[in-house]
C-alpha cells in the first residue's frame, strides 16, 4: 500500500516505510524495508519536491522477489501520482 499527499511548499519529497511484525521477523521486515527504500530511491527524481510518501509492506512483501516488489511499488507509485494529479 502506498498513500501519497502533497506538502504546503517546495519541501523535498520525503519517504517512509511502515513494516509491520506481521510481514515476518526482525531480519526479514528489515530486509523488506532495504528493498523498498533502493526502489523509492530510484524514484526521486519524478518528483524531487513537495511530496510525502508513505510505504506499507504488506505481509505478502516477504516473499516477494525483487522484480515483483519493485513492479508492485511503481504500479502503486503510478496509482497515487494519478490521483494527486486529478486533485
């Protein structure tokens, strides 16, 4: 899941990751949270200010390969754009 709002001014875009006990232990819920940061780190750039990001893995994360994290993040990433956008 990812929820997207606009900030008051031209902050630089901010990001950040909420991975609950339920998607697995200490050691996968961290390695959820790296994976998840290198792909919101790589789309900065599409808007590099005024925006505040919030990520949450859901339990089905833990599993996941690279591959499909990332194509589950820029389709959400795409989705909350698209409704920023009709706002």
């Amino acid at each position: 899941m990812l929820y997207a709002a606009p900030t008051a001014g031209p902050e630089p875009t901010r990001f950040g990751f909420i991975v609950a006990k339920t998607v697995g232990n200490a050691v996968v819920r961290n390695r959820v949270k790296r994976r998840l940061r290198e792909a919101a780190a790589g789309t900065v750039s599409l808007r590099p200010s005024g925006l505040n990001v919030v990520v949450r893995a859901l339990p089905a994360s833990a599993d996941a390969t690279w591959t499909e994290l990332c194509a589950d993040y820029d389709a959400a990433l795409a989705s909350a754009f698209k409704r920023l956008d009709q706002q």
